[in-house]
C-alpha cells in the first residue's frame, strides 16, 4: 500500500508520538481536514493482542530503550533504567492508562498565587485557568466516556474498592466513590461494557477503557487524513535559515533515515522524549536546542509524589478483580496548609498481580516479613497516592552524551530530588492510607516505596513570559511559530490529580486553535 503522503509534503502537520495528546490531536486535526503524519516510535497492538499476564504485557508494551537515572529518589536506586512505566505504541501510555479522568481543581491552575513562595520549588501560574478549561474539559469527559459526567453511571465497587470506602467513612471522610474512570459503565455506549477483568494496566482486551488506540487513531484514519507510521522513531526536527521548522528526521522500522516535511510539528512523546528530541534537535542557529532560549526545555520534572498502602485482613478480599482502580478518596487533595504541606492528593484503589506484587512491595527485599506479605497476597487490600509535587529546576531531563540508544541517539538521563513539601504530604498520605484500613482491622499495613511513574509532567512547561517555560496558552514554543508540544510535558503544575484527563481537554483545544491559525495563513 502505497503511503498516503509524500516524505517530501510540506503541507503536512507532523505530529510525535500517538498517546494522550499526540493521538487525540492527530484524530482531531483530521476530523477538521487537516493533512497529519503521526510518527510512533512503536509498534501497533489492539485488544486482540493484549495479554491478560503482566510479565508477558510489559515485555509486549513497556518503553524498555536505554535511559540513566540521577537524584535522591527511590526510582534511582531500584529501577535505575526505568524511571517510568511507559508504553512504546501506537496509542502511548493510553493502553496503560488505568482510565482515572479527574479535573483540575481551580485553584491548582494557580500554584503560584495560591501557595505563595515555597523555598526551593520553582512555582508558576499556569497561563489558563479552570473557567477557560470547562468546554475543553467537557468535550473531553464526552470524548472519553468519563462516568459520573453527563449521563453516565459510576463503575460498581469490586472488594477492594469495598474494604477501601468502608475505611474511608469509619474516618469521616466524605468525598468517596468508585471515581470519575474513562471506563464504560453500561451497555449504551459505542465501546463494550467493562468486564470487571481487572488486567486495566496490559490494555484492555475489551476495548471498555478509552485508548487512543483504538479510539482516535482509526477515527482519524478513516477520514483519510491522517497517516500513522509506526516504529518510526524520531532523531531530530530540521529547520531552515529563519528559524522555521521544516521537517522531521526518523529511523523508518527497517532503521533507515528518512525526511518528512511539515508545515508544523507538533511534539507529544512524554516528558522524557519530548525535551530529548528538542535537546538533539540542536543546531548552530539553536546551539542550546530548539525552543530552548529560556533554558527551560528539561527543566522542572515532575512525576506526583507516589507510594502506596497494602493491607492484609484475617478474611480473603481478592483485591485483583475488578476495575483496577475504580475508588478514590478525594478529601485530601484540598489545599491545606495546617497539614503542614501545600497542595493535597488523592488515595486511589490500586491491586498489582502476583509478579509485580513481588517486584514493588519493597523493591530488592526479602526474608520473612516479605514473605509472609506474600502468603497473604488473597487477603491483601491496596491504594494508590498520587498528589502534586513540586517543580524544581533541578528536576531535570538532560542529554547523556555517554549513553546512546539502538539508533545511536544519545539518551535522556532523569534528575530528580524530593522536594521537602513532597515527603511532607508523602508521610500524610501513608499515616491516611494506613488508617484507612486499621478502621476496618487490617492485621498489618505496609507503606511502599514510590514505583517507576507513568506521571511524567513539566520539562516544556507552558508559561505566560518567554524567559519562564518553553510554550504559551496553546503549546506553541514561545521560539519557533510552527512547533508545537501536545503532552504532559507542557504542564505548568502537576496538580493532585490523574493527568490525563487534561492532557485531552488541551489537545482538543489545542487543535482547534491550530486549525484555525493554520486556515489564516498565520501558521
């Protein structure tokens, strides 16, 4: 089959990686008549070809390719070459995704304002706001199938969800439910119900869990304006004497170089391979990189300040059926200085299976409290925290020049130190999570370590002043008029809550924007 456009097309928006923003994006600017070439840097998998096992899936699944690690943080010691749990594949980190679809809270779109100086954190305003993000944030929950938003059901409680709110109200607290999941909660909708599997994190083999992989990817494809290469792995932008974007370099799957031209580039590869394609974009008009006047592109990491809560009771719970975390306790991701942090979190169900149970309980442990954790796996309950950290200058994804990936790129290597209001809150959250189920008689309660994250945010932040961040209100590069960032990376602030909610509500606003300017001849 012939490719529907030509490597030498300049009128094309070519658009980097296939997830959350990159697939919405892609899908979009197609249904408004927008010619796209989406390069993926991985293969194409679709529910017939999940695996229900969670070795088998993240062999199938995970992005593996060389990366270092530096900082204080746990992630640097145990899983050195894998600070995240990514996908490499059409569709991203969405077939991973455990489908939580949260909005903002207002006042999170404000961190500066709101929190004031924290010492230590570099804190920014976002350029948008909560009132400005509702249609957007609308069109997204419709997009997704986000339940408990407009006519749709909340997902049922499974066990673990049961134990969780049980614990919950024995605190008093108030805001809990089965949350707001990107997941079918009924039969009247164009995806299948959910099946209440529970294997959410390998992609889900009943195509209930939103996926731009099976959701905007063939969407835009039938339009006929939209073309996704896959195993395209991208080396660098090209530009020409104005500093305009003109195209983009990739290693096609058989490892050739190849050209495509653009008339913009939209880039969308996560937080780590976003800045690393603009730092390996540098040229002698951008010796620092593209987009990179500000010294921004990088900087500020922020991945949610992460751990989790296991509990084991004297009966079975069964914790892996079910909607892998469909229950979260929102009382806590208020802004509440008396707790003596700023910004708040959310605690969130979560059961991993057996194998990845004894990779992360504590990683590198053994011996008989590990063990015996494990005989109890059957009556084991477990939560998910996930609050908002604080970005940092030096949190930072730099070039290892030392380290080059299959391709001969060099990689990224990922700098990160918790911030003090991070073990903060962190310490709150466990001493909750812990409570949480002492009120229901757990017999033991452990506090794990914070996981490989697959909440990768900042590194290209948006922000209102050039010299702060790398885009402004519409993921444009404050540098370059036809280059765009379409991820996580472009986040100001992380907020407490799941991101990817956002992430859509942004790429479609973001695509309506583009098309518009793109229609004026402006872009």
């Amino acid at each position: 089959m012939t490719a529907p456009f030509d490597l030498t097309d300049d009128s094309v928006v070519v658009i980097i990686g296939t997830g959350a923003g990159g697939g919405v994006l892609a899908n979009e600017l197609a249904q408004k008549g927008v010619s796209v070439v989406a390069l993926e840097a991985g293969g194409r998998y679709l529910p017939e070809d999940y695996v229900n096992d969670e070795w088998e899936s993240f062999g199938q699944l995970a992005w593996v390719d060389a990366r270092t690690t530096s900082g204080d943080w746990r992630v640097a010691k145990d899983f050195s070459g894998l600070p995240a749990w990514i996908v490499k594949a059409v569709g991203g980190t969405t077939t991973h995704w455990a489908g939580a679809s949260l909005r903002f809270q207002p006042h999170e779109w404000k961190a500066k304002t709101t929190y004031g100086d924290v010492q230590g954190a570099n804190l920014l305003d976002w350029p948008i706001d909560a009132d400005e993000m509702d249609p957007w944030y609308t069109l997204a929950e419709d997009k997704l199938g986000v339940t408990r938003t407009g006519d749709r059901p909340g997902l049922p409680g499974s066990n673990n969800y049961l134990v969780f709110e049980k614990g919950a109200k024995a605190l008093g607290y108030e805001e809990v439910h089965t949350g707001r999941m990107a997941i079918n909660s009924d039969e009247n909708r164009d995806r299948t119900m959910c099946q209440q599997t529970g294997f959410c994190f390998q992609g889900c083999k009943w195509g209930a869990k939103w996926s731009a992989a099976y959701t905007d990817i063939p969407e835009g494809e039938a339009t006929g304006n939209l073309e996704v290469r896959d195993h395209a792995h991208v080396a660098r932008i090209l530009h020409d004497d104005t500093g305009k974007v003109t195209g983009v370099e990739y290693f096609d799957k058989e490892g050739t170089l190849q050209t495509q031209m653009a008339r913009v580039v939209c880039v969308a590869g996560n937080s780590f391979e976003s800045p690393r394609i603009l730092l390996n974009s540098a040229s002698e008009m951008y010796p620092d990189g593209m987009a990179n006047s500000s010294g921004q592109v990088g900087r500020n990491y922020m991945r949610h300040m992460t751990g989790s809560v296991y509990a084991v009771f004297d009966k079975p719970v069964k914790m892996w059926r079910g909607t892998t975390m469909a229950g979260i306790i929102q009382d806590e991701s208020k802004h509440d200085p008396e707790r003596g942090f700023v910004g708040g979190y959310e605690l969130e169900t979560l059961s991993l299976g057996l194998p990845f149970m004894a990779a992360f309980l504590d990683p590198g442990a053994w011996g008989r409290e590990f063990t015996s954790a494990l005989d109890a796996y059957e009556n084991m309950a477990g939560m998910w925290i996930v609050g908002e950290d604080m970005p940092q200058e030096t949190n930072r994804v730099t070039i290892n020049h030392d380290v080059k990936d299959q391709w001969g790129l060099p990689v990224v290597n990922v700098h990160f130190d918790d911030h003090p209001n991070d073990i903060a809150m962190r310490n709150h959250a466990y001493q909750q999570g812990q409570a949480v189920y002492d009120a229901v008689g757990a017999t033991r309660t452990f506090p794990t370590p914070p996981y490989p994250s697959t909440h990768n945010l900042g590194t290209n932040r948006m922000s209102e002043d050039p010299r702060d961040g790398v885009v402004n209100k519409w993921g444009q590069t404050h540098d370059i008029a036809n280059l765009f960032v379409s991820d996580g990376s472009q986040f100001t602030t992380g907020a407490s809550e799941n991101p990817t909610l956002t992430i859509v509500a942004l790429a479609i606003r973001q695509a309506d924007h583009l098309a518009s300017e793109m229609a004026k001849g402006t872009i």
